[in-house]
C-alpha cells in the first residue's frame, strides 16, 4: 500500500520561503511519477510541479523561477522548495505519485495515490 504524507506548511509573508516535505513508503517499482498540487479556496485543484523517475522536472508557468521540485537520493522523500511566495500561492498542497509510469504532463488525472495535504497561507 503506497502512502504519501506531506508536512512543512504554514504561514509565511510574501517574498518568504517555505519547504515541503512528501514522505513516500510502500513502492519499490523504478517507474513513477511524484508530483505536487494545490488548491485554494473556491478553485479547482492546480498542478504545481512534477518530477519523473528519471529526474525531469515539470512546472506551472505561475511558479517557474520561484519553486523547485526534487527528491531526495532513495526516493523516498519528495520536496518542493517554495521561494519568493505570493498570496496567490495560498491554498493546500498536497503530493501524489502516479506508479509504473513516469510523467506525462502536468495534471492530476493519472496519479493514482493522494497526500492528505498540508496548507499554506502566504500573507501581504
């Protein structure tokens, strides 16, 4: 049984940083996909980066430049380093992984395992 559990949120001023943490377990195929969404109040849930098994990195045009997205060397951790955050960055955020296969684009309709999340509130 894959588990994912993501720790690190709070609240922050704008232009602060926070970094999210993904703990994994219960997976021991090569393949995959790890990705991070969020979801603010009255929106739908956004796509906010992914990474493929095999390094690459994927991420929403809003966040470029300001997050980043990695894993540590066994895998089972997966981060997302958020920098110069924005109030537009509030809302919870939560990782999935998408077994056997590695990224596509980004999306949420192919992962196959949720976090519960974990909430960020990014004040002006």
């Amino acid at each position: 049984q894959v588990q994912l559990v993501e720790s690190g949120g709070g609240a922050v001023q704008a232009g602060g940083s926070l970094r999210l943490s993904c703990a994994a377990s219960g997976y021991t195929g090569r393949r995959f996909c790890m990705g991070w969404f969020r979801q603010a109040p009255g929106n739908e849930r956004e796509a906010v980066a992914h990474i493929d098994s095999d390094g690459t990195t994927r991420y929403a045009d809003s966040v470029k430049g300001r997050f980043t997205i990695s894993q540590d060397n066994a895998k089972s951790t997966l981060y997302l380093q958020m920098d110069s955050l924005k109030p537009g960055d509030t809302g919870m955020y939560y990782c999935a992984a998408r077994r056997w296969y590695g990224c596509v684009s980004l999306g949420s309709a192919y992962f196959d395992t949720w976090g519960q999340g974990t909430q960020v509130t990014v004040s002006s």
